[in-house]
C-alpha cells in the first residue's frame, strides 16, 4: 500500500487566470438593489452556481492523483478569491490470490471569496471563509489482461462537508433574514457522490529496474444532501483521464542491506466533465525525482519510504511539490 501526502505551491503566469475561481464560484448577475431597500442583501452571489462551483473544485481531490494532491491559488496579484488545497491517499492490492483492490482519498481545502453587500444605499465587501472536508473510498478487483498487466474496475464512494465560518458585523446587517446571508453565516453544505473508475495497471518488477505505469479514466457524480441550507444545493460530475509512471532502478548503493534506488515519475491528467477548465486549465503535468529507501530486510511495518520533489504544469499555472511515500 502506498500513502502519499504532497504539499504545492502554484503560481499564475498570466493575467488570463484573473477569471479562474471568479467565473466558477462567484457568478456575479448584477442584479440592481432598489434605493429604497430596507434590508440588506448580497449582491451578484449566485449561490447556485457558486456550490456547484465549490462541488466541482471539490472534485479535484476524490481520488488519489499526484497533479492534483496538492492546489494553491494566491489572490495577491489578481485579486482572485484564495483556494488552497491539500490531500492524503493510498491505494493497494489485498494479494495476488485475492485480487482485491481497496483505495482512500481524504482531503482539505479552503476558499476564501469576498461578497458585496448592499443596503440600497451603501455596500460593504465583506470576505468570507469557506472550509470543506472530503473523502472517497473506492472498491475493485484485479482481472489478468497478460503478463504484467492488469484491468481493474473500481466503484467509488465520495461524502463532502463545506462550512462558512463568515463572521458578519451585526450592527451592519441589522435584522437581514435572507436565505444568502444565513448561509454565508455559519451556513453549511454536505455532498455524496458516486461513480467509478476504470484503470490498466502494468507493473514489471525485475532486479535491474521496476516499471508502474496507470492508465485511469474516473467519473464520480456528486449532489448536495440532508439538511444543506436551502439557498445552496447544488451537483457536480467529476470527471477526468490520467496517466501515471515510475521507474525505480538502484543507484549502485546500498542501504539497510538493501539496494538504495532513484525514482523517477511522470503523470498527466486530462480533466473532463464540470473539471474542464474549472480553474483555468484543461490538464496538468507532474515532473517527478527522488530517492527510495528499501527497509524491507528488517521486521518493521514499512518496507519502502520514497521522497520525490515534483515540478507541475498546465495552461496558466506552474509550481512544485515535495511528497513523502510509504509502502507496506
């Protein structure tokens, strides 16, 4: 089983992205506030539009892929809402006599977008927080295709939480009772989702050198559920394509009485469905380079630790990671 916990600082390298979250979560209509409103309200939050906008960056984290692992916008040039993202995954074979095929992603992530509040008169921005939790549990067999390669067709779980922690002056927005602001105030959204994927996984092990190569197309529906507040419900399809390879040859050293290899990786994923160009970009590449430390030689629960830095890419964007692997 291998767990793989990746942190990433992106940038933006045009003034294009400027639309990026602003056009997904904030679709501002414009609609005009009468100057004889009595009560407050937001203007241009679309909040229908903005969850699905915040289920489909949801997405982006529902299973394990190295390109999206870990997402960081800053909103310091553009003056973009921030969105940050980080996630932790595993995926592993019970044996070769019970192909069983089990995997988890879990993730975290935050998007902090500003609203415009008007009384008629005056308007205020006033920024908010939103923070989401998910998770995604998938189920698959492994079915022979020839030697080294695999066919495995996996269904997939996913449950999100998304939760507002606005703190809104009351003296500012006096008795205002609109389903926008009581959202934005301490507001919540939860989400299942299902779906599955289907992935071609060579593996070839020899003493000279180790091949992993993945081919995976997943499409995972999610829709807003229970007790969500009534101003936010909201679906997603997830979908996208992904290749992923390594290659792990020893270095000519030894460590632990064991050969100390370098690793090699490559990765590229095609987002498809709601994830095309949710955030400005249809696709992404991982550069990966590292070392791996066999411990398998002594009685302990890992057997081989990886420490990759990783150099990623798309239409617009461009940073780095650094992640830490464990197998059992």
């Amino acid at each position: 089983m291998s767990c793989l916990l990746k942190i990433c600082r992106s940038k933006r390298t045009t003034a294009a992205p400027a639309i990026l979250l602003v056009t997904i979560l904030i679709s501002l209509c414009m609609v005009p506030v009468s100057a004889q409103a009595q009560t407050s309200a937001v203007i241009g939050a679309n909040l229908q539009r903005i969850t699905n906008g915040v289920l489909m960056l949801m997405g982006y984290s529902l299973t394990p892929d190295v390109t999206t692992g870990s997402l960081s916008f800053s909103n310091a040039e553009s003056g973009n809402p921030g969105f940050a993202m980080t996630s932790l995954g595993a995926g592993f074979t019970v044996s070769r006599d019970f192909p069983l095929y089990l995997e988890g992603t879990a993730a975290y992530s935050r998007y902090d977008p500003a609203f415009v509040v008007s009384d008629g008169t005056n308007s205020r921005s006033i920024p908010s927080k939103w923070n989401s939790l998910s998770a995604t549990v998938g189920i698959g067999w492994d079915f022979p295709v020839a030697q080294d390669l695999i066919l495995r067709p996996i269904i997939n779980f996913s449950y999100g939480h998304v939760e507002s922690d606005l703190s809104i002056a009351a003296q500012y927005l006096g008795n205002q009772t609109g389903r926008d602001i009581s959202f934005l105030d301490n507001g919540h959204l939860d989400a299942v989702g299902v779906g599955g994927s289907l992935m071609l996984d060579y593996e070839r092990y020899r003493p000279e050198n180790e091949i992993d190569v993945e081919l995976r197309y997943t499409n995972i529906y999610l829709q807003s559920v229970g007790n969500t507040s009534d101003a936010v419900k909201g679906s997603s399809d997830v979908q996208n394509l992904s290749l992923w390879s390594r290659w792990r040859a020893p270095t000519g050293l030894t460590a632990l009485d064991r050969p100390f290899r370098y690793v090699l990786e490559f990765s590229h994923t095609q987002f498809l469905g709601d994830l095309r160009g949710a955030l400005g970009f249809d696709w992404l590449t991982s550069l990966g380079a590292g070392v791996e430390l066999d411990s398998s030689k002594y009685p302990i629960l890992v057997t081989r630790t990886r420490l990759l830095a990783r150099y990623k890419f798309g239409d617009n964007v461009q940073g780095w990671s650094i992640g830490l692997a464990c197998s059992f």
